[in-house]
C-alpha cells in the first residue's frame, strides 16, 4: 500500500482583541492538522504582537495556506502567491470541518487558488 506523504500546511490566526480567539483558533487548529496527519506551524498575530512568525521559506514550503482572522493582517502580501484559505475566526471555531474539507479541495486546485469562506 503506497504511503501518501503528509501534508505541510500554515496559518495565521488573529482577532479583534487579539486575545482568547486567535489562540483558541490556533490550538483547534493544531488539534485537526493533527488527526489529518498534517504538519502545521501557525503564527499568531495577538495582543503580544506577532508570535512564531511565517518565514519565506515556511510559505513557500506549505502545501496550503489559512488565513484564520476576523481583522486586517499585517503581512498578508506574503501569501499572494499561494493556494489559501481565508475563513473568520468565528466561523472558524463554529464549523472547523468546513474549513478542513476546504483545505482538502485546496490542497489539488492550482497554486494561487483563493478560497474565501464567509
């Protein structure tokens, strides 16, 4: 049986006090790559300023990019290139999984490919 190779993705969650909900979102996120056997590496963008920041490299590496934020993200230019996904954090922590069946769809359109859930 052919093993699939696991999935690199990365994220960036904010909100709006940049307290409770970017980091909520962050570890639910951490939870699901998880049980896909994806590997993911988040950066926050919270009351702290911005936390485990994205290289160029972590970018370009990443099979898809989340964009997990209910405010205007600084840096967000640096995913123009990529496959994303762009979803509020509320949405987010209400219905995770359509954020994951998202990614799934993503992970074979084209690279530039948006997806933007509201």
């Amino acid at each position: 049986m052919a093993v699939t190779p696991g999935r690199h993705l990365v994220a960036v969650t904010a909100c709006v006090s940049g307290v409770a909900h970017t980091y909520m979102a962050a570890e639910r996120l951490e939870k699901l790559c998880q049980q896909e056997k994806w590997t993911i590496k988040i950066e926050t963008q919270g009351a702290l300023g911005t936390e485990n920041r994205l290289t160029e490299e972590d970018i370009s590496r990443a099979d898809a990019v989340l964009l997990i934020t209910d405010i205007e993200l600084t840096g967000v230019e640096r995913f123009t290139q990529s496959r994303y996904i762009q979803s509020g954090i509320s949405a987010f922590l209400r219905e995770p999984q359509r954020v994951i069946s998202a990614v799934r769809k993503l992970l074979s359109a084209p690279q530039h490919t948006h997806i933007i859930l509201e």
